[in-house]
C-alpha cells in the first residue's frame, strides 16, 4: 500500500514522432515512477480508446494536451484523496472514473500512463527491481525470461512495399539464455541484412526496425530469413524457428482477403490453405492474426486446422480484453492471445486476462505497439508475470533495443534466468504456468 502525493504529465513523442503521454506518479514517501505508453497502428476495433485532440491543427490533430488535462485535472485530485493505494484499487478507481467500456472518457492513455507510472514508484518505494514487484504483485512463482520473437522483416501497415504479412519473425528457441538469444538475432538480423543487399535490396528499416525490402511474395521474405539462419551459422527448426503476424485483418475487405502483393483475392479457407501451405514448407510455428478481427468463423476453422502444431495468437480479435478471450475459449478460437497493455488500459485488466489464458492453456506473448517508446516495462511485465514469450520488435531503433537491452540487464543482474525456449511456444492444454507444463 502506497499514498499518492501528486500526479504529473507531460506530452512527450514516440517513435514515429507523434505525440504520447507520460506520467510521473509521486508517493507520500518522496519516491516517484514514471511511464511512457506507447502506440499501434494496425489497432483492434476493441482496443480501448488512444484519445488525442482531434480538434486541434496541433501536430495534425494527433496531441494528447486533453490527456494530459484528464490525469492532472480529473484522475490526480481523487487518487491523492485516497489514504492508501494498491495496484488493484488504483486501477479500479480509474476505471470507475472513466466509467466507459473502451475508456473513451479518460482515454486508456491517461490510465495506462497512471497504472504503469504507479507499478514502477511502488518498486521504487521498495527498492527492488520492477520485475520482482510485478512478480510479487501478480503472485508468481515462476519468474522467468521470455523466449523473444524478432520482427526482422516487416510489410503490411508497417511498411511501404509490397509483402502482405506485416511482421516475419525470429524464435531463437534453441538457446539456453537470453544472451544468446539476443545474440543469435542480431547476428542473424546483419547476415539478412548483407543478403538483402547483395541481392540489390534496400536494407532501409521499417517501424518495428526490421528490413522493408520490396520482394514479390511472402515466400521469397521467408526464403530470405532461412537463408540469413544459416549463413549466420544457426540451424533453422532446432535453433531458430520463425513466427508470422499476418495483421490479417488490414487486407480483409468485404468478406475476402485481399493480397495486393500477390495480386489474389482469397476466401477465409483459402487463406487457411495457403497458411497451411507455407507451414508444410517452412519452419514456422507461430501464427499471430492469421485471419480477421470478425471472422470467427475462419479463425475456428484455421485452429482446427493448425492449432494442434502451430501456436496461433489472438490479437486484434482479443485485444487484451477478457471478453473476447472468453468468447475465443468458448468457440475454440486460437491457442494463445498477444498482450498489449495500451489495449485495456490498466495492468489489474491486463493481468486478469493473462490469468484467464493461464487457466486453460492458452500462451501469453507480451507486446511492444508499432509506434513505441525508449520505456521498458514490458521487458520487466513479461519476466515477473513469468508470461513465457515476447515481441519487441527487431534488432535494431533504439525503442525496439530497449526492451532486449532491459532483458539481458535483468539475467545480467540475476546471473542466469531459466530460458525455456521452444517448450513456451508448444500448445498447453492443461498448464501449471511453469516450463515443462503437461502439454498434449
Ligand atoms: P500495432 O502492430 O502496434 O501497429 O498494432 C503490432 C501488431 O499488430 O502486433
Ligand atoms: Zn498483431
């Protein structure tokens, strides 16, 4: 339990240079916090509201001055009333004041800024590292590094060219730490970049800081990727096995996907097919948003097809909101659901929807947004939840290299942290949320 002395604001900028909000919560007992949200692009139809003044010219309408207005004027005066705060009554009471389903009121900026800055004073208060208190506060056992996924080669909304998928991405499951892990993709991401070149490519990186090179398919990206494995001397399958987010729901256009880049309009089975397709000829054993947000017909399709081999995660269709995981449980959707906390808005939601999953095997990946910032508290929320995995990007911009640098710290810190590798991408039917969980 902490008490609130003040609440500060500030409108700051992310990566790609539009504005965001970070909130400075400081306690009675002088320590402060701080945290920066970050921001999407390819954002769920239910994700939470990002509010911006939209009736401003000010930086194209993009500003969050009102945002800021909504933590020090509205959210700042009832929290310093409170005598004494937990992470959970905090976000309560901030989601009693916004008093919306998608936090159009506040914004779930203002609250994300208010829930995060306040996790990270309440770790200082204590003097120990934001992961600890997160494993505390969320009662885990099982701290552990995540296994990481890279994005070294984007397209879709990330990207101007031509590839469909928006995110190929590394899984260096066979490593035993995450030093090697962070390792093995920075050496694999300047092999790709090297082959890209040579091949007459640009090597000009994309919003998650990997390569956007104009290649015709999406088979020629991942020919690309098997190639850069090996010649950076790693064995595709038992070393590095690679994931795809296909954001699907960015090409779905009256009932149909449509692959500008291929030049195809296919059906939701179609799609399948083709997925399966290049799950038969690749190492690929993670599928995230392989069909639309509102397809759920296709989407219990695609898993009764894949998901017994591939873990598939739900995104934009769960939106880090227990309600479309409950619904995706109920109807078999998917086996695993991505975890952005700027989609719920506190961590007390974002927690009980990883909690959710947990309790009937889905996986947790925790997430980075396409338009990030230097904060690295998802590195600290994906080992002290013990969440298993992590997408943050590629190897290279700085707001990526943050959350991989603020991982190797924590081992560093710690000395060695269990790395389970490719055991936190097999489908758990049943889970203790520890490695080596029972799976089927
Ligand atoms: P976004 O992309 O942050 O633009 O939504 C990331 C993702 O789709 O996973
Ligand atoms: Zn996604």
């Amino acid at each position: 339990m902490s008490t609130i002395e003040s609440l500060q604001a500030v409108e700051l900028l992310d990566s790609r240079g539009n504005p965001t909000v970070e909130t400075t919560v400081r306690l009675r007992s002088g320590v402060e916090g701080s945290f920066l949200v970050p921001s999407g692009a390819s954002v769920g139809a239910e994700e939470a509201l990002e509010l911006r003044d939209s009736d401003s010219p000010r930086y194209l309408g993009k500003g969050v001055q009102g945002v800021v207005r909504n933590i020090e004027q509205t959210i700042s005066p009832v929290l310093c009333d409170l005598k004494e705060v937990d992470q959970e009554v905090l976000d309560q009471t901030l989601i009693e004041l916004d008093g919306t389903e998608r936090k159009t009121h506040l914004g779930a900026n203002a609250t994300l800024s208010v829930s995060g800055a306040f996790a990270r004073a309440q770790a200082n208060e204590q003097r120990i590292p934001l992961y600890q208190h997160l494993a505390n506060w969320s009662n885990t056992a099982d701290i552990r590094m995540p296994v990481p996924m890279m994005n070294v080669l984007n397209g879709g909304a990330h990207a101007n060219n031509n590839i469909d998928v928006q995110e190929f991405m590394l899984v260096p499951v066979g490593m035993s730490d995450i030093a090697s892990a962070v390792r093995c993709g920075a050496e694999i991401f300047q092999r790709l970049k090297e082959l890209l070149s040579d091949d007459g490519h640009s090597t000009a990186v994309g919003d998650e800081g990997g390569f956007a090179p104009n290649l015709d398919s999406d088979r020629a990206a991942l020919d690309f990727l098997i190639e850069a494995i090996e010649r950076a001397g790693y064995q595709p399958g038992p070393d590095v096995v690679l994931a795809l987010d296909c954001a699907a729901t960015e090409f779905f256009e009256s009932n149909s996907y449509v692959l500008k880049g291929q030049k195809k309009t296919l059906s939701g089975e179609q799609f399948i097919a083709y997925l399966q397709s290049l799950v038969r000829d690749y190492p690929i054993k993670s599928i995230e948003d392989g069909l639309a947000e509102n397809d759920w017909t296709s989407w219990k399709s695609l898993t009764e097809k894949l998901g017994d081999d591939v873990q598939l995660v739900g995104d934009d269709i769960f939106v880090t909101n227990t309600k479309f995981l409950q619904r995706g449980i109920e109807n078999g959707v998917a086996n695993a659901i991505l975890v952005k906390l700027n989609q719920i808005g506190t961590l007390t939601e974002t927690l009980d929807v990883m909690r959710l999953a947990w309790s009937v095997g889905y996986n947790t990946v925790v997430s980075h947004r396409s338009g990030d910032t230097e904060d690295s508290f998802i590195a600290d929320l994906a080992v002290g939840t013990g969440a298993g995995q992590i997408k943050t990007g590629s190897m290279s911009r700085s707001e990526r290299i943050s959350k991989y640098n603020q991982l190797l710290r924590m081992e560093a810190q710690v000395g060695h942290m269990k790395y389970c590798g490719l055991e936190e991408i097999l489908i758990h039917r049943e889970r203790d949320h520890t490695c080596g969980a029972s799976s089927a």
